[in-house]
C-alpha cells in the first residue's frame, strides 16, 4: 500500500465547490482538497513567472507568495502581463499583485520585494513547493538541495528567446495516483464458445492505480559525466538544450544576468565563447551547439513564456495534487520548431 502526503483536510465550501467546478470533475475533489491545502513559493516575476502565477491561482492553491527584487522595465512590460504599462521602475512583484490577486480572489496572493538570495533557509520551509525563475545555477542548486531534505517540492524555469526549460525534483519517492481503463476479467464457461483467455479493457470504466516516481536532484542533472561509455552511448539522443541550459546558466553566473538584447553584440561573442569552454571542460566538440544559436536566445517571448509556464504550471498543480504521472525531469522548449521534449538525466 503506498500512503498519500499526509496533509490538513480543507474544507471545500459550496462558493468553492462551485468555482472549480470543472476541475473537481476532473481529477476529483481529495485532489482539489490536497492542491487547496497547499502554499507555493514563486521566485521571478518575468513573463514565465507571470504565466505560472496565473495558472497556480487559477488551479486553486491556498497561498501563492511572489518574491522578486527587481524592477519593471519596458522590455518586461512585452512579456508580463500582471503588470500595467504606468507601472515602470515599480517592484515587479509588488506591481504584479493586484491583477494576480484578481484572478482568484479565493486564493491568499502575497508580493516580496526582496532577493531570494538574501532569504535564510527557514524562509523556503514554509512552502509546499517552491518554482524558481531567472535565477542562477547556484540559488537553484541551494534551494533545490534544502527542500529535498524536508519533503519540498521544487521546480525550476526561464525562457530565453525561443528556447525555454523546467526542471522538477519531486524527491527519491514521489507517489502519485493515475487513472487507468478498468480491465475485465472474462466471463465463465459458456456454451457459445471456448473461453476468453485475457482479460479486456472496458473503455467505459476506469480505476485509480497508485504509483511510485523516483527523481534525482537538479546537481545531478546538470553533472552528468559524459566521459563515461554509458553517457557516451546516449549522447546522440539528447537534446541539444541540454547543453544550451549550461552555456545560459554559465552565462548569468558570469554577467549576473541573462543575454539582452541591448548588449547582443557582446554578448553574442560572450555566449560563444562560453560555449567553447562549457562544452570543452564536458570533454564534447564545440559542433555539438552550433554558432547561430546566439541568433535566437535573446528576451523572453511571450509566446514561449505561454508554453513554457503551461507546462510548468500544470507539473507544480500535478505534484501538489498527485494526480496523474509527471514529467521526468526536465521539459526543453524550442519554439523555432514548435515542439517540446522531456529527457531524465539523474542515475539510471
């Protein structure tokens, strides 16, 4: 028997009931009971971190807390839609509440004009899960390590032109419940014919079959020795993203910031550069990420913020609910071709 998150049991009031309606139809009330009973943690408040606060408060979570420290700029204004035009050079968190709380007013929505860096560990154990965006490799890796130590579940995004990822850590134990076609067993002896020797499906019936998912941590996707036969062998079969992720997270570890488009010129050169060593220090050539690359991972695209943050989103209300299997553990997005793929890269 595998035992659920044990959590408080929020009452579902007819107000409620009424307005997740079609969701409780779904994926059934325990499910809405367990995503109600949840606060997240949402870090970033671009145009991806808009994206999955809209969807979180539309899903029904208890509490959503936005914690970003910087500003709103004109080049955000493009991609953000919780904040007004007449809002530049306010705190982006703070200027994202009011419509963000409109949303759902059933939903607690708070602002934190703070830096996540600055936070004490404490701070993220208050949360159910917590979602990073636009933050750097090291916070993600802090974050990521603490809260896996208390049962926390984390997620991790950014969308850089028309490239975008999410990661998620789930923990080495993730249950979860997914719906199946009820298989019939056959009936007895008849006297038409032999016996039904297989069980059928029954396309009108379906039963919950409870579930167990291991995940590894974001350190060690992203330190994968690809050195190794094992590593070497699958190499064809991973996405390039792979790599791309590395290079931008290099990147804003160097400039503290992700590739603008005021500075492509330089930065342009920069990324390249990056790429060369990234990809030479993993023991890979330099072809495996070709030059015109820079051409397209500059700004956040509103379009690929609403793919992206679908996704993300729907993972962060499909863990807090464990209802239905997650992605295992990292979504790439390339929207030049319009298409997504997930790939694991912890031990097999």
């Amino acid at each position: 028997m595998i035992d659920m998150i044990a959590k408080e049991d929020p009452i579902i009031s007819e107000e409620e009931a009424a307005q997740y309606d079609r969701q409780i139809r779904l994926w059934g009330l325990d499910a809405q009971k367990r995503l109600r009973g949840s606060r997240v943690l949402l870090v970033g408040l671009g145009g991806l971190g808009a994206e999955v606060a809209k969807n979180l408060i539309l899903a029904g979570v208890k509490g959503l807390t936005m914690l970003d420290h910087e500003k709103v700029s004109q080049e955000s204004c493009r991609a953000q839609f919780l904040v007004p035009v007449t809002a530049q050079g306010e705190n982006r968190a703070q200027a994202s509440l009011e419509r963000a709380q409109y949303l759902n007013p059933m939903v607690e929505v708070r602002a934190q004009a703070e830096r996540a860096e600055d936070q004490p560990d404490d701070f993220f154990l208050q949360f159910d899960a917590v979602c990073l965006t636009c933050c750097s490799r090291d916070l993600m890796v802090r974050v990521d390590q603490l809260c896996s130590k208390h049962n926390i579940k984390v997620f991790c995004g950014n969308v850089y032109g028309y490239y975008g990822y999410m990661f998620s850590d789930l923990g080495p134990e993730y249950n979860y419940v997914e719906e199946k076609p009820k298989m019939v067993k056959p009936s007895g002896d008849t006297n038409d014919g032999p016996k039904a020797k297989k069980a059928k499906v029954d396309p009108n019936e379906t039963t919950m079959v409870k579930k167990t998912a291991s995940f590894c941590s974001l350190k060690e996707a992203l330190e994968v020795d690809w050195t190794t036969e094992k590593a070497k062998a699958g190499l064809k079969r991973t996405p390039v993203d792979y790599f791309l992720l590395h290079v931008l997270l290099k990147f804003r570890t160097d400039k503290g910031r992700d590739p603008a488009p005021q500075s492509s010129g330089e930065d342009a050169r920069l990324l390249r550069q990056i790429r060369d060593d990234v990809l030479e220090s993993m023991g890979l050539n330099r072809e495996l990420l070709s030059d015109d690359f820079v051409s397209y991972c500059f700004s956040e695209m509103a379009p690929v913020c609403a793919v992206v943050g679908g996704v993300l989103g729907q993972e962060v209300v499909k863990a807090l609910s464990q209802r239905d299997a997650p992605h295992k553990n990292i979504f790439f997005f390339d929207g030049r071709k319009g298409n997504g793929v997930v790939d694991y890269f912890g031990p097999q």
